[in-house]
C-alpha cells in the first residue's frame, strides 16, 4: 500500500506552532490539555485519581534499584517534556499516569463503549498481527513498552513466547515490574533505548513497536528502524501500531483540541512528514503492510528477508 506523504506540516499546526512558541501560553494549554484527560478518565469511570494515589504509597525503591541502569545516557529528544510533564517521561508522575491515561485518551475510539476503547485498539493490532505474521515467534521485543501494557497484551497471545520489553524510562520500568510481580508474570525488562537496545543481533522473531513513532524526531525514528532490523532473525517481523497521519479525524479536528493536542507532543509534526513506508524499506525490510485498524491509528507489518538455504 503507497499513499501520499505531506513532508511540509499542514497550514494549521504550523499556526498552532506559532501560538506554543509563546511559553505562557504553551504551558496554559498543556494544563488545559491534562484536566481535559484527567475529566474524561472520570466521567467514564476510570478511577484515575484514586488508582494514582494508591500507587503513590507503594516503596518504589527496589522496583527502581531492579530496572534502573545508572550508567544509561539519555539522548537529547527524551530530555523535552511530553504529554503535560515538565520532566517528560523521566517522573514517577507520567508512569503512574499512564495507564489511566490510555484509557481515557481511547475512550473516544469507540463512542458506543468508551470504557473498552483501549482493549478493543489493542485487540484491533493484535488481530491484525496474529493474521499477517506468518509465523509463531519465540523470542519477542517491546521496544518502547512504557508500564508493560502492550506487552502483557503480546504475552497473552503469545504465551508461549520469551517476551522482552526496553524502555528508557526507569519509572515505567518499575511500574512494569510490580504489575509483572502481581500478575506472576515472567518478562525481562531493560532500560535502555530503542534505538540502542544493546541486545545481540538477530535474537528475536518479532519486533513489536506500539504507540511510539510519534513521540519521536525523524532521525530517532530511521534509527530505531534500523535497529530492529538488527535484532530481527531472517523471517521476522517488525509490527508498529501509531497515529494514522491519512485519518481524517486529525485533518478535521477542532482548533482548540488540536491545539491542546499538539501543546503535548513535540514531535508530531516530523512524525507526520515521515514517509513511514520509505524508512522501512530504507531500513532494510520488505515492503510493509500499512492497514487502517481504528478511525485514527494504523497498523504497519514488514518483514525480513528469509535466507534461501544454499
């Protein structure tokens, strides 16, 4: 599937642009943008500040102490603050959060059952892997995998698999721990980048990238493309879930939320631009298929090339 590529941000979030660029206002609309979730997560249900305030008085130390590599550097794009957090993802406040944020921000997929948005997102990606991948992988990475939400969801169907989830955040990491420990779920969890994983060349069969891309810069972006392209063994599969930038919810969304919207991710406009479909191939993998899987996300496979015996 080839579609068009607009390399040049679109007229209003270039305007956008230019409202952020002025830091009182910048930070009106990321307080506005938050009370806007935190409202929404309420009002269909999730408990979120009650589940925040319970995970507050854990001891998080050893949780922290597991994960955590000391020695890690963290690249320059992770330092920006994202999704209303001055500190970005580098804060026990974002991993607490996020859970009860991917619910809300979800809720509106699915207007008829806004309560199951984010299970039925994530079931819509998996049913589109387990019917696309042609095989029944083994070894299997989450890169990006934030609190291990997307990966117990490819532990569930893959039970059979040894699963691995990086991440640069310690604090999601830690989080990802405990809810690992509660659920008795055995999962190795690395701190580290995806675009720098450390881990051995062709060790896994799938690689499984799920909301991330637009959280990054375009070069961030080829690199770990690039990467998990190393990782993968001759026959594996990269799958990636994100924002469908063709979707006409984002070309028709209202200039408040838009603006809302964009006052929390830094990087949506070089994920817009990206010809996906071109750094994948550049990358080194087959041609991908790009396949609509809710009104505003999209679901991309491609594979590696298998190795015809001699």
């Amino acid at each position: 599937m080839t579609t068009a590529v607009n390399t040049t941000p679109r007229l209003a979030s270039r305007l956008v642009n230019g409202f952020l660029s002025i830091k009182p206002l910048a930070n009106l609309a990321k307080q506005q943008a938050r009370k806007m979730i935190v409202k929404r997560a309420e009002k269909i249900g999730v408990p979120w500040t009650k589940q925040v305030n319970e995970l507050r008085t854990l001891d998080w130390d050893s949780y922290l102490n597991q994960v955590q590599n000391p020695q890690l550097t963290y690249p320059d794009y992770y330092l920006r603050p994202f999704h209303a957090y001055d500190k970005g993802n580098l804060q026990w406040d974002a991993a607490f959060e996020q859970e009860v944020a991917a619910y809300a921000v979800h809720a509106n997929l699915y207007p008829e059952d806004r309560l199951q948005g984010d299970a039925k997102l994530r079931q819509s990606y998996h049913e589109l892997v387990q019917k696309q991948v042609a095989i029944e992988p083994q070894d299997i990475v989450d890169l990006g995998c934030g609190v291990g939400m997307s990966t117990f969801s490819l532990q569930k169907i893959y039970p059979q698999a040894k699963i691995t989830g990086v991440d640069l955040s310690p604090y999601f990491l830690a989080v990802a721990a405990y809810n690992s420990q509660q659920d008795h779920r055995e999962i190795n969890w690395k701190h580290g980048a995806a675009e720098a994983t450390g881990l051995p060349d062709t060790s896994f069969d799938l690689v499984s990238i799920f909301l991330v891309f637009h959280e990054l810069p375009q070069m961030a972006a080829k690199a770990i493309l690039r990467e998990a392209r190393r990782l993968l063994r001759p026959g594996g599969y990269l799958t990636l879930m994100d924002m469908n930038p063709q979707s006409q919810v984002y070309g028709t969304m209202p200039a408040y939320v838009f603006t809302l919207f964009k006052s929390t991710e830094p990087y949506f406009d070089e994920y817009f631009t990206l010809d996906m479909e071109e750094a994948i191939a550049e990358a080194g993998f087959q041609s991908p298929m790009i396949t609509p899987n809710s009104p505003r996300h999209r679901t991309i496979i491609a594979q590696v090339e298998e190795v015809i015996g001699d």
